[in-house]
C-alpha cells in the first residue's frame, strides 16, 4: 500500500502534476506541480479544504478515466485534462489523476538527446527544435545555415532515432521526455 506522500513526491521528480480524491469526491492531496497548474495562489501550506475542482469535474473524474479539468478560479490561458486511474493508499479505494497542462510544452534538452540517440550537438539542438514546432526554414535563418544542410541532419537524425518522418520524429521525443522536470516547459 503506498504512502500518499510518497507517491506524490515521486510523481513530482518525474514531472506529473498529480491529485489524490477519494471515493466520496473529496479532494485529498496533491502534488506541488499540480498546485502550480491549479492555481498561482495555492501554496504548498494551502488546505485542500476548499474544493479547487468543479463538482461535475469531480463527479466525472470518479467515473471515467479520461476527461477534462474544470476548475472553480481557471485562467484564461488554461487548458486541462485529466488521465485518471484507481490506486490504494492508506488503506482505502481513491483515484488518481494526473493533470496535463495542454498549454505547456515539454522542452526537449538538446544535450540529452545527443546522449541517448548518439546525435551530434547541431543534430540535438535541430531535433529540440523541431520538437518544439518550429519550421526548417526559420531554423535555418536563425542559424545561417541553408536548408540543405538541415536536411542532411535530419537524415542522420532519422537514421539515428528509426524515425523516417517528422511526425514520427516529433513523437518519439515527446515519449522521450515525458518525465522531464516541470522546470524545463515553457508556455
């Protein structure tokens, strides 16, 4: 049976922001990167007395593993989800949702990418550069290099990573750094 602190402080050092309900709909705990997407407001000292969540949210969150985060003081910018799941802790039923911020890209950090998929530092920082949605053609005016030598980079890239597409591409690196620290997103 895990400890609800621990559990949190782990999902914490992986970067996913995490809240503990129970089975009646009350909010239990969560984790210091789920109170900074919450709520600029809510310190690590603040009860979870008063119910940051919308009751339909909650109610919905109880039933389905998936949905959307409604919450009572949203900002305008934010875009929530939830991916939930039925864990034990301290002895009884309570769900799990791990909160996606939809508005926050992960950063992709160049220097772990070389390290994982043997990729050169102009190849990591190309393949971060993508990652992050940004075109070849103003890759290459930022750098002044031609698109031709981008290209051939992402050929080796591709070759590197078993990718033969940018989507592809894309995606593998999202996978890559899905647990990377909530000090490493940017809006």
């Amino acid at each position: 049976m895990p400890d609800k602190y621990a559990l949190l402080n782990v999902l914490d050092k992986v970067g996913s922001a995490a809240v503990l309900i129970n089975c009646r709909g009350k909010t239990i705990d969560c984790n210091m990167l789920a109170r900074k997407i919450i709520s600029d407001d809510v310190s690590e000292t603040t009860p979870i007395d008063a119910e940051l969540f919308t009751s339909r949210m909650i109610s919905n969150a109880l039933t389905e593993p998936f949905g959307t985060v409604e919450l009572e003081r949203p900002r305008s910018d934010q875009r929530l989800v939830f991916q939930a799941m039925d864990i034990t802790a301290m002895g009884e039923a309570h769900r799990l949702l791990i909160l996606i911020d939809l508005a926050v890209r992960t950063q992709v950090c160049a220097p772990a990418l070389e390290k994982i998929f043997g990729l050169t530092a102009a190849e990591g920082r190309l393949a971060a550069e993508l990652s992050r949605g940004i075109p070849l053609a103003t890759i290459a005016q930022s750098r002044n290099v031609s698109i031709a030598t981008l290209r051939s980079q992402l050929a080796s890239i591709f070759g590197k990573t078993g990718t033969s597409r940018q989507p592809e591409l894309v995606a593998l690196l999202a996978r890559v750094c899905q647990f990377s620290p909530m000090a490493d997103v940017q809006r």
